[in-house]
C-alpha cells in the first residue's frame, strides 16, 4: 500500500446516488418554534467558550452550513461587525431568514444565501473572515475532506476556524452508517421506529441517572440545553444525517497542522458518539 504524505486527506466516501440526502431544513423548521431569548443565549456562551472570547467586537464571521441561523445571531450578537450565513439545503436557508426576520430584521451587516461549503469559487469569492465557523456540517457533504480543505480557504491570516465532526467510533461508526441509510431509504411513517429505537439507546443512561438523582427527565428543562439546542432536534439530525463521514482527532489535527493552521482548542467525546470540537488559528504568515 502506497504511504501517505503527512496530513494528506483519508479518502473520500461519498453518498452513493441513489440515496436521498437528509432534509435538514425541514427539522430545523420544527426547531424554530422553540428558538427563545434563552436558546440564544445559550448559542451566544457556546460561542464565546468555543472561540476563548468574551465577544466578536469588530471581528468578521462566515458561518458554513448555517442551519437554522441561530449560531449567526449569535455572533451578531455578540458583536461581529459582519455576518454570512450560507448553506446548500434551501430549507435551512429559509430558516436561517426567518430567524434574521425575527430578532434582526433591520441588520444590514448580516447576509444570508445559498452556497455549498464544496464550492471552491463561492468560496474564494466571500473573501476572508476573521472567524470561519462550521459546526457538525462538513461530514455531511459527501467530500467531508475536500470540505474540510476549502473551508480554510475563507480564513484570514492570523484568524479562526472552528469545526465540529463526528468522532471516527471504527466498527460502531459503520454500524450507525448503515443505519442512516435505513432511515433515508424509509417512507415517513417508516423512520418513527428507528428514531424511537436511538431515543431508548442515547437517552434511557442520563434519564435513569437523572431520576436516581431526583431530577427526573432534567435533560429536557431550558437549563440543561447544550448549545441552545433541543435533545428531540439533535436526535432526528443525528439519525437522519446522511451523508456520514468520521475522523479521529489525530487525523483532523494532522490535517490542519499540514496546512499552517495551529490548534488553539480540542473538545473531544472520548470513545462514543457525536462530535469532536476544534479551534485552529491561521498563521499570520501562511499564503
């Protein structure tokens, strides 16, 4: 077997065809009617803890696979002189409107569209951003590596990127592959089960902990939302996600590094399931 350069990308697995991609825009729909001040306060400390700032006076911010616009709020918010949101999933765009329509309908500072985080010319037309924020999107693309490598593209030398993607769990990562096929593959009321079979798996541990605590179902109430997000939002995105691709921590750091970034934060969950967080900062001397 042919030895690989260091840092050089795993090769890609993309999303055969004949598979539909997840309709990400529609569950992040659902999920706007639960946006309130304190899900967005919630976006605005997981940012300021992500990033390792109290806020984004005067600092550019793109968001790449904006979802339902909330983290861009966020970082309007929390003062960034300029926001772009893009996303490839036309639903998601709308949502991300509807957000902006709702809590900063006279902002001129924030854009949103539809692009696709493979688009090497998008890309390079945006121009650079001090921040670069792409979190649980790029493995979802089908070219997670090619994503990987163009969303640095963006990044202004000596600024952030910041990129959450799913841990590489060997055999259970192939398994939960397969699963999501299953689930896309399915008419409607056929996904039901499956999404009620991962509910008992990932949430039945922290339901009985809670409950021998006498807390019970505490992982439902505003305090415990992580991210600002809601746990039944999480679990359709994380069933229906397709395409799926995994990294090691050892892998996306090495990626990077090779690419005159450095590694300014590290946030992984360890053996199981979910996503591993990074913080790289451009060097001020790369090209």
């Amino acid at each position: 077997m042919a030895e690989r350069t260091p840092g050089a990308a795993p090769a890609m697995v993309a999303a055969p065809d004949e598979v539909p991609r997840f309709a990400f825009g529609r569950n992040w729909a659902r999920f706007l009617a639960l946006v309130d001040e304190d899900r967005i306060s919630g976006a605005e400390a997981s940012l300021r803890a992500l990033l390792g700032v109290q806020n984004l006076i005067g600092k550019s911010f793109l968001d790449i696979g904006s979802g339902s616009g909330l983290f861009s709020l966020a970082a309007h918010r929390l003062g960034a002189a300029r926001v772009h949101s893009f996303d490839c999933d036309l639903g998601s765009v709308a949502c991300a409107m509807e957000i902006k329509r709702r809590y900063a309908p006279q902002v001129d500072t924030w854009t949103i569209e539809r692009g696709s985080a493979l688009d090497k010319w998008y890309l390079k037309a945006l121009g650079k951003f001090d921040v670069v924020y792409s979190w649980g999107v790029l493995h979802h693309t089908g070219a997670m590596w090619r994503a990987l490598e163009l969303a640095a593209l963006p990044v202004a030398q000596g600024g952030q990127l910041a990129v959450a993607i799913y841990n590489d769990q060997g055999r259970a990562s192939r398994f939960w592959r397969q699963y999501k096929l299953a689930y896309n593959r399915l008419p409607e009321v056929g996904r039901w089960p499956l999404l009620w079979l991962a509910a008992v798996y990932f949430w039945s541990p922290r339901i009985a902990l809670d409950a021998a605590r006498g807390r019970p179902l505490a992982m439902f109430r505003p305090g415990q939302r992580v991210r600002g997000m809601s746990p039944w939002t999480d679990l359709v995105d994380w069933v229906g996600g397709y395409p799926f691709e995994v990294a090691t921590p050892k892998q996306i750091v090495s990626f990077y590094l090779a690419r005159h970034f450095s590694l300014e934060h590290l946030a992984t969950c360890g053996p199981r399931a979910g996503c591993n967080e990074f913080v790289f900062r451009k060097s001020a001397v790369s090209s």
